[in-house]
C-alpha cells in the first residue's frame, strides 16, 4: 500500500503528488511550507505530505494510512490559531487540511441548528444563516478566515462570549475519526441529554490531539432585533476597568465589552486610520442587542455608569460608523506587526473585578523593562490579550520578552487567573501548563490522551510539555 | 487500620459505630435501610455502613480506607434520584452521605459565583442567594430537597433549561477526590478558560462513578427584574405540541414551557386539588421573565400563538396563584403513586418539532398495551417525562411495563432522541445504553472509569451493563 518514497530536499515526499488511496495530496515544496507555520509565528518541520480528504472516509483512510506507516496526523484549519497548535513537528507527518470539506449540510430551521464540515469558514456560516434571521454567537476576531472546526480544537471565544458563551456552549455533536480510525459521533441531535461521560466536551479544545472532527452540529439562536455600539473613552486605563466592573455588577449583560489601550489605540491608527481618539489611555466597545426598548434603556443606564467613571461616550451613528469601530478592534492583531516584527501574542484571563489589577501589573511590568506590552481584549470575561512587542534578532529582547511572558503568567495566577482564555496551549504556552494544571490533573490527561491515541499519532508535541 | 468487624444480620459492620478514622459513621440496620435504597424504587443491598463525612480530609480519608479494604464507595446526594444511582449493590460498599457538608462557604457577587459544599440543598442555595439579587437557574421539580452534589452527577435539568441551560452551564469548577484519595480541581474561577482537556465536564454527569465531589463553584446571573406565568389548556394533545413548536419558532425564548397531559392533570386533582381544568387534553405551563414590558410583548404574542393552536389561555393573577401552578408541575411526580403502587420513569428527550410525533406514539403504546402511561415535562426541551403505571406485584403488568420501556427508548431513537435527558443512567438504565452509545465510545467511556478508577471502587455497576 505504502507508495515509493523519493527523497525531495530533506524530506520523504509521495512519488505521486497528486493522489494517495484517491485522496488529493502534495508534497511539493511550496505546499510543504505552506502548511508548516500558523499565526504563532512559529515555524515548524516541512511534513512528508499535506492532504485535503473529502469527506470523512477519505480522513479514515488517511489515518490508516497514517497508523500503517508511522506517521503523524496533524489537523488544520485556516492556520489563524497563536499558539503553533497546528503546525507539525516532525517530517514524519501528513498535514490534514480541511479546505475541501467546508459544506453547509443541513439547516433544522425547526430545532435551531446546523450541521456543517469542519473545514467552513466561521464568518461564512454566520452569513448563511443570516437569511433564516438565525445566530451562530462565537465570533472570533479572525472569523473571516477561520474555521468552524479549528474553533473548537482551541474553544474559540471572541466579543460576544460575555453575553453567549463560547465555541462549548454551541456545539452540540461531533463526528470524529479516532487515531485507530474508528469513527465515533459525542454529544446529539438534542441539547440536554446525560447518557454516560461526556466525550464530546472532552474533544472540545483538545487541539486535534484526541481526533479529526470531520462533521459538526451546532446549536443556532434566533437572530437579536437590534443592536447598538458605544464608544466609550478614559483618560485613565484603570477608570475603564472599573467602569467594566460596574457595568457587569449593573442587571445588564452587553453582548460585548472590549478593551484597546492606548498601544493599541495607536497601532490601529498607523495601520488603518479610522480617527479614534488619540489622547486617551483606553477605550471600550460596548455593544447591546436585542429588542430596541430594551436597548435604549440598557444605553442610557451605560452611558451613566461610564461618565461617573470620568468617561466621554458616545454611540456609533449608523452602521458604516459601527463597522469601522469593529474593524479597528479587529485590526489590533495584525497592526502590531507594524510596532515591531516579533509579537508574543498571550490571552490570559483573570476574574473580571481582577482587570484593573492586572492593567495595572502589565503597566508596571512593561514600564521596568523597557519592553512594549500592548493589551486589548474582551474586558466583560476578564480576558486580556497581552502581545509583547519584540524582535526576536535582537537576543536581548528576546530573553527579556520571554521573561516577562512568565510574569505575566505569575501575575495571572496570582489573581485566580487562566493562562489561556481562548486561544489553547499548543506548543507556545506547553512549557508553562504546570503553572495551572497540577500534576495529578495533568496525569489525568495524559491519560485520557494515551487512551484515545495509544501510538501518540494525533498532533503529538501539543498541549503537553515534552517530558 | 481495619476495625474489627462483627456480624450483623447479613452484612459485616464496624465494632464501632459511631467514629471511624474521628469520621461520624454508622452499621446500625436502620441506617443502612435508609441508605440502600433512592426514588427510583430500587432496593439496594445493605452496605457495611454509611459515613458522614464534614470536609474534603474526611472524604479522602475514608477513600483511602475504601481503597485499603477493597470496600466500593457509593457517595449519596439527598436520594432523589429515579435511575438508582447511589444505591449500593454490594455489601462490601460504604455510603458516603453528605448531609454534613451543605454549607455555603463564599458569594463572589463581583464576579457573580459561590462556592457550595455538595451537600447543599439546591433550593436552599437559590433562597440564599436571592437576597443578592442573584439567581442560579437550574430548578429540578425537586429542588426543596436535592443536592447540588447530585444535580452535578445527574447533569440534572429543570423548567428552566429551555432559556437557561443546565446544571452543567453553571459549573465553573469542582474539587473532586479521586479513588486514589488524590484531591484533583476542574475548571477555575474563570467562565472562559482552555487550558488541556476538559475534566470538568467529564465529572458532571459521572454519577458518581469518577471521583467524589467536595466544593463546587457555581457561575450565577443577575436575578430577572420580572416573571409571570401562564395557563394555556389544550383539547387536543398533538395542538399542545404544534403550540410549543411555534412559541419556540417565534423570536422568544419563555423561561419555561412545561408540558402535563390529561393524566397528570387528574393525577395532581386527586393527590392535591388546586383546580387544574378537568376537561382538557393537555396543559402548558409558560414561564417568561425579563422586564416588564418586553414580558408583556412576550405574553400578547404567547396568547396569540395558543389561540391560533385552539388554545385556552390566562394569566396567573398574583404570586399565590403563580405558585398554585408550579405547586402542581412538582407535584405530579409524587401523585402518580396514588394511581398505581410502581411507577417506572423514563426521561427521554427528542428534537423539539417531534414532539407532537412522541406523544401520539406514547398515547398509542398506552391504548394497545392498557396500562396507563403519563406524560409531563420540559415540552420546550423536547424532554418528555413518561411514567409507565403499574403494580410491579402482578407479574403480566411488570413485564409489559418493562416492554413498554423498550419500545418507548426505540421510538426515542428513531426521532433522534436521547434515553436520558437530565435523570442520568444508574441501574435502571443501564440496559439499554447501547442502544444510544455505539460501541466504539462505549470503549472509550469504559477506558476512562478504568483511567479513573482501576480497581472499580467508586460507584461500580452504575452507568454500565454489566458485562
């Protein structure tokens, strides 16, 4: 079965570049680097072989494949992930991307939900069932580009997980190709249902490293009526934390409250001009939905909450005006690659009366070493995300930089935090797992890892530290 | 270690009975009768004893006594339980009651959590809590007198799953003793959180059968401004269904529907006369709650949807009257042994839009079989609780009945249904999971208990056939 190997600059590449068992596959060079880095930065090892199965079966043939030759499988979806968490680490490894299953499959209007492949673009989907007036919540930043299935490989979040939760809180079945092959379908066509252990929330931010989803259910909502976008700014960035505190404390829940500081108030206007406010030390998005009484009351209990916080606020005028707000919070990401050309990019989360403190820490912490720390993040939940500013060529920086990633993790500890909100561990964030998972815990699942995928085929390297 | 054991009717029990490692503890008979059996009816067998437990130490302490003495642990919420779940099957077994650890140890109103003890009564905890303006939503009928501890186990529903979720949206983090007496802590202080697999979600719903739970933390909401309740009577039990189908379909989410059928209705008028209409088909309880006005746009729209379906349709009045209503829902449970002395209770669960299907073919199962089925429920969760009524001394009934059960799990298949909505498996369950769980996640569900628990002390012979 296994086809004649040709050696290709380092590697072992398929004689055929184009078909293995009927699959489409390609080991030329070009394809190889291609699939062989994500947004971490991180570059990995050029695989043997990047493949775009079909269908599920054709993913059971590969991982047979796979298995029979000892090689690893390492799932991909747009490659948006910031943690390395799909790049692989050994030519000895078929990169599976998902870019030729990313069907819709079915709509239940009825029931309120979707079955799509895993490969379907997040944004894509949301505009699909726009025209039901249907809601899929999850909405990362990247979500023009990133995939439905690599979502729940990390349980992506985004802005609107304040008010609806995250990627876990919408998937409601899961197909799988187990790494012996074996195809198991976790969770159900209903959303309550408690028959046995939960092997589907076990999949979910398991990094393709327990299998390859290869179909999805997701739970919908009925499209909110309305929505509006506040603009709230602060001379000072712990005002703007407190103004958060007393927002969530107030019988209200935005569907999103995003932080930008001052750095990434800039960065954005370098990058994209859009005219925000530049003599402030932080602002904050603010959107509501829902019914448009009920919105108007909830604005004007906000807008007094954030003036007694000595904020200025204002509301986005129409819709081009609303888009440009949450096209310059999307923009942060990208922008700072302007500021410097290496950004180590951590998504901590902290308890949301903790924010302020923690401001205040990276403050400190970027002031004594002399290194840029750009914050924005989802202030509702407490989820910050700390890009440290640095060219990694300049050997200095680098260890600087580095150092003050483990502060930051310290810090967040400290204060009852999460060193991942929603991005996972990948390999970027592997070294400091122990910092929060206990050694029993962590035993726990490594366990549960050698259970599923005995020969360590699936995405090995992720999640755990090299041991 | 080991107390020297004396023979005690037919079981072994501890010389002592009052203090086993400083741990209350009891083998005195009528300590274990009250203990080997729960509300599924099941008589169990006497264990060697029951302990009461006061913290985290005593319950790793009796864990590793458990562990030395190859005696099983059964841990016991209030035993509310209808599946047989913490029932002790063996005599070689020590329940574990948490009676003694009900306390409610922090409200975090800043960041909207608590942490309770297992043994905390969810009715309780929701009183408490009240006078903080705050709400936990997850309501079982038997929320005066069930545990959280159980409610986590059993993944345990209520009312107001339909806009609120389930217990397992709720629980942010457990301290859980492993069989091995190691103390191990899911999830964390913060909503949002991916770091390596989930092991919370692995616990809810485990029954007990993967580690003891000792404090949970528990994610709350604001309590809604306003709620109000409505009574819509039905002729015909299909148009109850078309109701509940389109109030779903609209652009509203009630906090409730609640489904009874002609059955309960008389059920609940013989056991508690509170005036439910006696001619009617079937009955919706509606719930809706927010603020005031947007429940008034809710409710016009409610009444038009019942109309529409030839429905009959009022207003709770007042408080008194609101209560009358829900006093008779939680009721219908205990007026079913009225009818009949055995009640077998199934808890299935179908996609929304089949549950008109569900109840015709319950009805028809009911009129070929003549033995009385009542059905009531979660209408808006597609969870139908069905209640098979019969006299498990007359051996025809018992066996049809058992039948029946069968036949009703098929026909819950077929839809794309679940066996278990929100009572869990146990005992009495367990020989038809394979007709939801294919084989393959069988294996893994089974791998996992053994990864937890290879010596099989924790709660054996739940969940699982016996093979």
């Amino acid at each position: 079965m296994m086809p004649e190997i040709k050696k290709y600059s380092n590697i072992s590449s398929f004689k055929s570049a184009n078909k293995l068992l009927g699959i489409e596959i390609s080991s030329e060079k070009e394809d190889l680097i291609c699939y062989s880095f994500d947004s971490s930065g991180f570059k990995g090892v050029l695989p043997t072989a990047v493949a775009w199965p079909r269908n599920t079966n054709e993913v059971v043939n590969l991982v047979k494949y796979a298995n029979e030759n000892n090689l690893q499988i390492i799932p991909r979806g747009a490659g948006t992930g910031t943690t390395g968490a799909s790049i692989p680490l050994a030519k000895e490894a078929i990169v599976i991307s998902f870019e030729k299953m990313r069907k819709l499959l079915e709509i239940d209007t009825a029931n309120l939900n979707v079955i799509v492949e895993p490969g379907i673009i997040n944004g894509r989907l949301q505009r699909e069932i726009q025209s039901f007036r249907l809601f899929y919540p999850p909405d990362p930043a990247s979500l023009d580009i990133c995939t439905i299935g690599g979502n729940i490989a990390t349980n992506a979040g985004g802005p609107k997980a304040l008010k609806y939760g995250v990627t876990r809180d919408y998937v409601m079945e899961i197909e799988a190709v187990l790494a012996d092959g074996n195809v198991v379908r976790a969770g159900g066509k209903t959303y309550k249902k408690t028959v046995g252990y939960d092997l589907k929330d076990l999949f979910i931010g398991s990094e393709g490293t327990l299998g390859i989803f290869t179909k999805i259910r997701l739970r919908l909502l009925h499209l909110p009526a309305d929505s509006t976008t506040l603009l709230a700014t602060f001379t000072n960035l712990e005002a703007s934390g407190t103004a958060v505190s007393k927002i969530v404390a107030s019988n209200i829940i935005p569907s999103a409250i995003e932080l930008m500081d001052k750095s990434s108030i800039e960065a954005v206007e370098n990058y994209k001009p859009i005219g925000l406010p530049s003599n402030v030390e932080a602002l904050l998005i603010i959107e509501l939905d829902g019914n448009a009484d009920s919105i108007k009351n909830d604005a004007e209990i906000i807008v007094d909450i954030c003036n007694s916080c000595s904020g200025d606020i204002s509301v986005a005028e129409d819709i081009s005006e609303r888009n440009k707000v949450w096209e310059a919070r999307r923009s942060i990401s990208p922008a700072l690659f302007y500021i410097k050309p290496t950004k180590i990019s951590e998504d901590i989360v902290v308890p949301r009366n903790k924010i302020s403190t923690m401001l205040a820490q990276l403050r400190e912490l970027s002031e004594k070493s002399g290194i840029q720390i750009v914050s924005f993040g989802h202030a509702g939940d407490g989820n910050i995300h700390v890009n440290i500013l640095i060219d990694k060529k300049n050997h200095e920086e680098y260890i600087k930089g580095h150092e003050i990633v483990r502060k930051v993790f310290e810090a967040t500890i400290r204060l009852g935090g999460s060193i991942s909100g929603e991005h996972g561990i990948g390999i970027t964030k592997a070294p400091y797992i122990d910092m929060e998972i206990k050694e029993r815990e962590l035993e726990l699942m490594k366990g549960i890892k050698n259970l599923y995928d005995p020969k360590g085929i699936l995405n090995p390297g992720k999640i755990f530290k090299a041991s």
